[in-house]
C-alpha cells in the first residue's frame, strides 16, 4: 500500500464518465443553438458530435488535475488547471463518509465517496470516482482517524468489524408501493388532477382535457416510480460506529449516521397510515442541515420511510433511551388558543422527563419530535401581538437545521415562560453531566 500522505486520482474511468456526462450536456447545447431545422448544414450537424467530443476532453483534464491527500490530520483534495484550489478537511470536523453508486457508475462497477464536515454552507466534499472495494476502504480509514480508534478486525481473515453489521428492518417493496398510493402527497395529486380533467369535461374543451390529461398521469407515475427508485431494498442495519442505510434500485447509496452525531428524532403518522399503525422516521443529524426532500421521497436524514409503530418506538428508544419516556406531565395549550387552530390544538402537547423533551402536533399528520436535553442548543419563548391579548405564547426548542422541530404553540403564557426556563436549566444540567 502506497504511504498514506501520498497523492492519489481517482479511478482513471472516472475521466470516461464525467466526459460522457459533460459532453451529452454541452453536445446538447451546441446542437440546439446551431441547427437550423429549415435549412440543415453540414457544420450544424457536425456541432452535436464536436460538442460532445470536447465535454469528453474537459472531463479527461478535469480528472488529470483533481488528487487527493489523506495524512494524520486530514483528507486534502486538490483541482483546478488554471485556477487552483485545496479543500481541507480535519478528522476533527468530519461528520460522516457515505457512499454513493450513481447508475452510470455502478453500470462499471465504480462509486462516489461523499464526505460530509461540520458547519458552513458548502460542507459537502465528493471524490469520483473510485472501485467498491476502494471506497470502502477509505470509509474505514476517515472513520478510523477521525474517531481516534484502531480499526478492528474480526477472525483469520481479518475482515473489519465495521463491515460486520446486524439488519434491523428492510422495507418490502409491496410496504414502499402501497405507503406511496396511500401518501397525502399522491391523494392530492390525485384528487387535483381528477379536479382538473373535470373541470375540463365541465366546460367541454377537449383540447383542454388532452393537455390536462398527459402532465397529470406523467407527474403521478412519475411520483411513484421515483419512490420506488429510492426506497427500493431500504435496508436499516446497525453497526459498531452507528446505523446503515443502504437503498436504491438504479442508483444506491450506503449513509452511516453515528450514533453520537443524532441530533432528535421525529415520528411522523399521516392520517391514512395511522389505520395500519405505520409511520415514518426523520433525524436530525449534526452536519447534514436541513436536507430537502429531493429524492423519490427520500432525504439523507430519512431513517425509516415507512416502518410498523413498535419497530420505529424500538429505533427510538435505542438512539435516544428514555427510562421515563411517556411518564412526564404533558402540557397542552389553552382553549384561548382555539383561533389559531380550530382543531389541531387539542393534539399539540409538550412532555419533558429528564432525559428528554418531546412535543406532538398534527391531526392529519401526527408527528412528534423527541430531542435530548444535552442537544438542546437553546429555548425561544415567542409571543406575537395576538398571542399578547390572548395571553398565549409558544415555546421552540432549537435544535441543529433539520426535519425535527420541537415547538410547542400557543400554550398559556405564564406556562410557557415557566416552561422555557425549566428547559434551560434541564439542558445546561445534561450538557454538564454529558462531559464529565
């Protein structure tokens, strides 16, 4: 094995890939400003394979001038021909390694190495492309040196004990096809477009119902391929440094969240899952932010898209253990605060044991977001001029960005004051226990 400080590329296809990726886009381009449908010319039609000839030669240069470096302190990666730059990345402020097989290159057997740091806007560092096996390996390693542990290896073969993972759950597809059908997102897509055809129908414009009628079955078949894309062979499993998440049916990726690194726990319940006691899992994960929902359903901070009630409690209770879980005094909001929320304020409560402070709201959609005192990073106490003369106010408690929001709205004044400096004292209180 090469020494650790040493300069590497990345694997030499990956020049022939981000060719082909940059050369359809920019063959594209040129072809759709130069050709002339009336009157085609030889130069015109000779721009798509230029156009592409010439993204395939960026991608090549781009590769050629793109190392990276893994010392004792940090991964460095180097690019740029004309303009030179070196991202740093200390083991101190590394938050996770994931793993990523986009269909292109898992089609060759090659894999995107995604690094991800603490802080700032631009947090997320890319190596592309490298084998499997090597991706894997330096997964180890950035883990290894950045927890400060030795990698351990089990039995004569002394395969890692990393690779040694136990399955908690794995998503069946029949679960991911019939969660999707019946999703608030698809039923509203659903009744809109049902709205729309008879709309059109209503005022007897065919026209009209031809160019309602194709967008809407596109938009709804495009909705459930894509979730089933993303979430196919959802696969939870546990490890010695945190959970796995391996999904994906073109396109995989394998995501660890350390165990140290979640942030809170939200339990989201739609209307019509809570008829099969099903639900879906979100966390807060430091480093990540609040990742959009951008991929068929599925974030980096989804845990479980869909999952039984006993088995997502169980997840839980062991990433956030809670002896007097459900034992606390709830607090609830004040009839007062019935304008606000004619209905759903009698399902919004805030319960803190003292481990813990969780808070629920939502009558179509439950959900409940469960944070440790020790992650708390501060308490808001907000009151706006209504809230004023109805002398109500709403108590936030922050957390890193993310899917979890633990807010309890509109509870009576006087509580919430009292609340949010009970909440203070609890997390000042675990932070220091956590220390020591």
């Amino acid at each position: 094995m090469a020494p650790a400080s040493e300069a590497h590329r990345t694997h030499p296809l990956t020049a022939l890939l981000q060719g082909l990726i940059w050369g359809a886009g920019v063959a594209v381009a040129v072809s759709w400003q130069a050709l002339d449908f009336s009157d085609p010319q030889w130069w015109t039609l000779a721009s798509l394979p230029a156009g592409f000839v010439l993204g395939a030669v960026a991608g090549w240069v781009s590769w050629l001038f793109t190392r990276y470096v893994i010392d004792d302190q940090e991964v460095r990666v180097e690019k740029g021909v004309l303009f030179k730059s070196s991202r740093r990345i200390p083991f101190e402020r590394l938050q996770s390694v994931d793993i990523n097989e986009p269909l292109i290159a898992r089609l060759v057997g090659l894999s995107e190495l995604t690094i991800e740091m603490a802080g700032g806007s631009d947090s997320r560092t890319r190596l592309r492309f490298l084998t499997l096996t090597e991706s894997r390996r330096l997964r180890r390693l950035l883990l290894e040196r950045a927890h400060g542990t030795p990698q351990e290896t089990e039995g004569d073969g002394g395969v890692p004990l990393e690779e040694h993972r136990q399955v908690l759950h794995i998503v069946p597809p029949d679960r991911i096809i019939i969660g999707t059908l019946l999703s608030l997102d698809f039923v509203a897509t659903v009744l809109a477009a049902v709205g729309s055809i008879g709309f059109a129908l209503f005022t007897e414009t065919g026209w009209a119902l031809l160019a309602i009628l194709i967008p809407a079955l596109w938009g709804i078949g495009q909705m459930i391929t894509n979730r089933i894309f993303a979430q196919w062979d959802f696969t939870l499993s546990r490890s010695p440094r945190g959970l796995r998440i391996e999904r994906g049916l073109l396109s995989r990726s394998s995501q660890t969240i350390p165990y140290d690194r979640v942030q809170g726990i939200a339990v989201v319940e739609p209307i019509v899952w809570r008829r099969y006691r099903w639900s879906r899992l979100d966390v807060d994960v430091a480093g990540y932010g609040a990742t959009s929902d951008d991929s068929g359903g599925v974030s980096s901070t989804t845990l479980l898209p869909i999952a039984d009630l006993d088995l997502a409690q169980r997840i839980v209770d062991e990433l956030i253990p809670d002896p007097d879980r459900g034992t606390g005094a709830r607090v609830r909001p004040t009839s007062r605060s019935r304008i606000f929320a004619p209905i759903g304020w009698k399902y919004r409560w805030l319960e803190s044991t003292a481990h813990t402070v969780t808070t629920a709201t939502g009558w179509i959609t439950r959900s409940r977001s469960i944070v440790p005192h020790h992650k708390v990073q501060s308490v808001e106490f907000s009151q706006g001029p209504l809230q004023r003369r109805l002398r109500v106010a709403s108590v936030h408690v922050h957390t890193p960005d993310g899917p979890v929001s633990a807010k309890a709205a509109h509870l009576d004044a006087e509580v919430a004051r009292r609340v949010s400096f009970e909440e203070v004292e609890r997390a000042r209180e675990a932070r220091r226990v956590s220390r020591r």
